[in-house]
C-alpha cells in the first residue's frame, strides 16, 4: 500500500508538470541554467555552429536603486567575452523595442566599470521570441540593421548591439531555427532531434524522472506561497504610503525605505506608527527605532 502511495503522489506530480513548456518563465528558466543547453539554444538562433558559452544566469535580476530593475529570462556570457541576452515574452506589450532598448542599457551599466572606456563594452545580443509577430511582415525573425545615410549611399553602424526578433506564428525559413522555435511550444520530452539533443535531455529531467519532478513541484509550491507573502507585503506598503500622503509629500529617503522593506513585522509596526503620529517627522523619528526584534512595541 505504501508504495502504491509513493507512486500515486508521483504520478500526481508528473501531471503537474507536464503543463509546462519552454515559453513559460519558470520552466525554461531550470532547462536553460543548463550551459550546454543554452549553448544550444543560441547558437541555432544566431546561426553560429561554433558559438561557445562561459556562464548562463537564468531569472537574473539587475537592480537599480535610483531607477527601474529588470529581470532577464537569461544572461549568457560567450567563451570571447560578449553577452546574450534571451527573452520570452509570451504576451503581447506595446514598446518591445523600447523593452530591450532598456534591457542593454541596464546590461551595460551592470559590466562597464568605473574608469573603464566604451571601447571596453562587449558586444550584446538580444534573442526576443514572441508568440505573435509584432512587427507584422508575417515573417518569423527579423533582425535589426543600423545604418547611417540614404538608400543610395549608405554604411553599416555598429554599436556592438545586435538585436534578433523572432515569433511562434510564422516561418524563418530556416528548418533548424523553425524546428527549434515548434519545440518551444511542444516541449516534448521524448523528443527526437540531432539539431539540440541537450535541451531535450533536459526538458525530459524535468518532465520525467522523479528527482526533476521534484525539483519542480517544490519551486511552484514555493512561488505560490512567496506570491501570497508578496501580496501582503505590497499591500501593507500601499497602505502606509496612503496614510503618509495625508500627511503630506513624502521624502524620498522615506518613501524608498517604505517600498524596500520586505519584513512584514517592519512593515506592520511602520503601519501602526503611520496611523498614529501627526506628521511625517513624527513618523520618521518613531520609525527609525523600529527593528524585526521590537514587533510588539506600542505606537
């Protein structure tokens, strides 16, 4: 009976799982941590047999104190030193090209180092795989050309950022990439295919056997109560920038503070303190003794 029981919960979770594809964030961000499977990955939508990877980081969040964070469905580094960039984006966004404008901006912020030169910026590809094609030439890649002049007369402008568009609707006429881009949606894990043998590999790890199973499962139960907690603690924020509002405007110091903090123990007593003073000085002075330790102190 007791094994029956392991295999039934087994079952139940390969179920679970088999929902998954290589469009969905999460998914895909356990199969490409892989390198070799990256490696794959790009090299057949960059058309570079060749193409060697040192370093993948999947779900890589780079954070900016006085602007926008982002987080990239990956970050790969070639064996040479350039950077690409792999994005997912699965639902429809009105500024894609404004999207991966910033995305590069915040890449190469987060490499060139202070004292450094220009010249010293690596180059960095942009993969960008939508469902649908937003450019609407009904075709299935497009690549980007910078060029300066008129049709007659023109030359090539390089930048050293290279941007390749590619969507799940229609053809690129090439039989790998294409071949590639039906796999993404299907994911099977039984697959058969010489062209990115590694990624089937692991699609089926996660899909299939027990410890990938596993792993699996356990991240989208952690998600699931990381979302819950994230929900309060957002809402417990919005609710103290309300009451301090009233209070009048908010420094930025203070405010920045308020929305970093992911304590909810902090954030309930700040909550407290905010619906008790009479100004934000007040507000201020009271919160900075507050600590994780001193929850139950009296406001």
């Amino acid at each position: 009976m007791e094994v029956k029981n392991v295999l039934e919960i087994y079952e139940q979770k390969r179920e679970r799982v088999q929902e998954f594809n290589l469009t969905n964030d999460l998914f895909a961000g356990k199969v490409f941590e892989d390198v070799e499977a990256s490696q794959e990955l790009c090299s057949i939508l960059m058309q570079k047999p060749g193409l060697r990877l040192k370093s993948v980081r999947t779900q890589y969040v780079i954070r900016n104190l006085q602007s926008h964070s982002v987080q990239l469905d990956f970050l790969a580094e070639e064996e040479i030193g350039n950077m690409i960039n792999v994005e997912f984006q699965m639902y429809s966004e009105d500024e894609p090209f404004r999207r991966t404008r910033y995305y590069t901006s915040c890449i190469d912020m987060s490499i060139l180092e202070k004292g450094r030169e220009y010249y010293e910026l690596p180059d960095v590809t942009v993969l960008y795989i939508t469902k649908s094609d937003f450019i609407g030439h009904k075709r299935g890649s497009y690549q980007i050309h910078r060029k300066a002049g008129d049709k007659s007369q023109s030359i090539d402008v390089g930048n050293g950022v290279h941007e390749r568009y590619f969507n799940l609707k229609y053809s690129t006429k090439d039989a790998k990439i294409d071949e590639l881009l039906r796999y993404l949606q299907d994911s099977d894990p039984f697959y058969q295919t010489e062209s990115f043998p590694r990624i089937v590999e692991r699609v089926n790890f996660y899909k299939i056997q027990r410890k990938g199973v596993d792993i699996m499962c356990e991240i989208t139960d952690r998600i699931r109560r990381e979302g819950k907690i994230e929900g309060k603690i957002e809402g417990k924020i919005e609710d103290i920038m309300q009451l301090l509002e009233e209070l009048g405007k908010i420094p930025t110091k203070i405010a920045q503070q308020i929305t970093q903090e992911t304590d909810l123990n902090v954030l309930a007593g700040w909550l407290k303190c905010a619906a008790a003073v009479s100004s934000i000085s007040e507000f201020e002075a009271r919160m900075s003794g507050f600590t994780p330790e001193a929850g139950n102190e009296s406001y």
